[in-house]
C-alpha cells in the first residue's frame, strides 16, 4: 500500500503478527522529524499514542500487544513537527 502525504515522499506500511506483538512499520517518512502517532480502532477508541522520531532510513517501528490489536479496520494518524497530518487506514485480519 503506498499513500502520499504533505510531509513525506510516499508513505507505506508493513504489518506482522507474533504470538503476543504486532509490530507496524511505517517507512518512507522524513528523516528529521519527530511524529505524533495514534491507533485508533473504528469505533474511536484509543490503542496507542507514542511520539517517535523516524530513524535514518524514515522509518518508524511500532509494537502493539496482540489483545489491544484484533482482527479489523483500523487509522493510525501521523502529525510531524510542522503539524502536517497524515492518517492511513488498515485492515488487520
């Protein structure tokens, strides 16, 4: 999946399931900046929020327990340090 934004090149995504942690990877973002990031299910309620900062590659790991992470639709919105949002939606099935 590959989306464009204000405040990247191309952003995309990768996502991978373990036992007990997902683990989402969101890559093309720049470098230099700190991000906001929330997960938030369909319903609107709040999974995760964390402020990372992209490591060299512009990529930002995120790990999120498996019983706070079931199958379904789910936004994760991205505000860098110029206040530019970015929102992609995902399905975990």
């Amino acid at each position: 999946m590959l989306l464009t934004c204000s405040f990247c090149k191309k952003s995309r995504y990768s996502f991978s399931k373990g036992k007990d942690i997902a683990n989402l990877k969101i890559m093309n973002l720049n470098s230099d900046y700190n991000y906001n990031i929330v997960v938030f299910d369909m319903l609107g309620r709040q999974i995760l929020s964390t402020k990372k900062h992209s490591d060299v590659n512009g990529s930002i790991n995120l790990q999120i327990d498996n019983y706070k992470f079931v199958k379904g639709v789910y936004n994760i919105i991205l505000v860098d340090d110029k206040g530019s949002i970015n929102s992609i939606k995902f399905i975990n099935d």
